[in-house]
C-alpha cells in the first residue's frame, strides 16, 4: 500500500482525494458484503464496518494519523445525522459554506485560519520605515492581518490575494473602506514578488519549499518573505520573533 500511495497518480497523492477513494472502495466492498447470501452484520453495524474498512486502509496508505478518526467515524456520523430527517438543502448548504471558505485546501492543503492581531503588531515592527513600502499577504483570508497593518501604517500600500470566493468577498468589503488596501481574487502562485518590499505567508507546510523557489526567483534584494509558523524546510531563518499571542505563532524571516 505504501509503495502504491507513492506511485499513485498525481491526485490520489493528495490526502482529500486519496480518502474520498478509500471511502469508495471500503463502501464498495460493505456492498458486496451486505449482497452476500447470508450477509453477516445487522444493519446498523455497517457503517461501522465501512469506517473500519476505511481506517485500515487509510493508515495502511499512510495519510496522516489525524485521518484515522475521521475515516472510522465519517460514515457512522453520517448515518447518525441522517435519523435527524434534517431537509438535505442544509447539508448542501453547510457543505457550499465549506467550498467558499476553504477553496484552496483540498488542491493547495491550506484552509482558512487568521493571524492574530499580536501577529500583525509584530510585523508592523519589521516593514521599511520609507512611507509607501508595499506588503503582499499571499492568501490573505478576510484581510484582517492587512487591515491591522494599515491602523498603525496608514502609509503602506497592503496588497492581498486570496483564492476563496467567501473571504475575498469580505477582504473586499473591508478595502472599500481603507484605501490603502488592495484585495485581488486569483491564485498567489501567479503573483509577481518582484514588486514588495515584504511578502507574508500563513499557509501550511505543504507549500513551503515551493514558495521559497518563487521567493528567490522573483523578490529583490533586500526585501523580506516572513511566515507565521511554518519554516522552508531546510533554509535556516534570518530571524525568527516568538510573537507571544494564545496561538504561540513564531514569525521566521529570510531577507532576501
Ligand atoms: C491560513 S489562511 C491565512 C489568512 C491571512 N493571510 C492571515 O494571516 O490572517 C491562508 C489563506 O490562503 C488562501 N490560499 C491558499 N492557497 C492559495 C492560493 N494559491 N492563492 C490564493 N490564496 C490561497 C486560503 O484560501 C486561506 O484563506
């Protein structure tokens, strides 16, 4: 299993897919189980069976270990859910909210979480005093880490760009109010880093490496990439600032 995760193609790579497959086939074979002659499990055990099914084989694929709960419960949560005869419009709708939040994490394995308003005081401190100096947040969320920024640096020009439909909205919304705040809709990975003087990053791991390529391809010199707690897996840090808030988020910056 662990040799076909790593030849799998492209997409079953990915964690998401890699799991909707598993649930298909653990499903797949409760079915062909549930069809036999004498089926051997009262009904309401099934679903435990295909949560089962679907835990070994997404450990034996090796997904990361907080797959393991999710696989054995999903089914079983759902079947669960569904006695509460709750209209299907609202899972529907629960699941769009989902999408529009967290667009970029099932492709880009980065969901949705903001960065403190400790986290924004701390890289006000790092921006060049020239008035004018340009931040690029790279998936900005709503825009509250910009908007922060641009209360104590009212004369930085704070560019976002963010890929979820539902936070771009809200981004927007803000940046009608603060003209010093620009939201774009698209994908950041076809940003031009050449043009700030500080790009920011609260991303995942997965990312890292790659963003560190476009970073040194692209930034000019002199101008600084911070992340907030993910590190480019081997390149040390300039510096790295414990920023002290409840999420004890640490900021690593690489001057370019
Ligand atoms: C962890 S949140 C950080 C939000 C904000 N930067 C902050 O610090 O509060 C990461 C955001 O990046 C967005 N994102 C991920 N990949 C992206 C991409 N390729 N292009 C644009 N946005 C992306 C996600 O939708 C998510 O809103």
């Amino acid at each position: 299993m662990r040799l076909l995760a790593d030849h799998a193609p492209i997409p079953l790579r990915n964690p998401l897919t890699a799991a909707c497959a598993i649930h298909a086939l653990s499903a797949a074979i409760c079915f062909a189980l549930m069809a036999a002659p004498a089926p051997a499990l009262p009904t309401l055990l099934w679903p435990w069976c295909e949560g089962l099914c679907a835990a070994a084989l997404g450990a034996a694929w090796k997904l990361p270990r907080w797959w393991l709960p999710i696989n054995l419960l999903f089914f079983p949560a759902a079947f669960a859910l569904m006695a509460l005869n709750v209209p299907p419009v609202f899972w529907l709708a629960g699941f769009g909210a989902l999408v529009l939040l967290n667009f970029a994490s099932a492709a880009g394995r980065v969901p949705l979480f903001l960065s403190t308003t400790q986290a924004a005081a701390v890289l006000t401190t790092l921006l060049p005093q020239r008035a004018g100096c340009r931040v690029l947040d790279l998936g900005s969320g709503t825009g509250s880490l910009l908007s922060d920024l641009t209360r104590v640096r009212p004369d930085a020009v704070c560019t976002g760009i963010e890929v979820a439909p539902l936070p771009y909205l809200l981004g927007r919304l803000r940046a009608r109010f603060n003209p010093m705040l620009r939201m774009q809709w698209g994908d950041f990975w076809q940003a031009d880093l050449s043009q700030y003087d500080v790009v920011y990053a609260y991303l995942s791991p997965a990312p890292m490496a790659r963003l560190w390529q476009k970073a040194r391809a692209e930034m000019r010199p002199g101008s600084l990439l911070v992340s907030n707690d993910f590190c480019v897996p081997g390149v040390a840090p300039a510096e790295t600032i414990p920023v002290g808030d409840r999420m004890r988020s640490t900021l690593y910056i690489w001057r370019m």
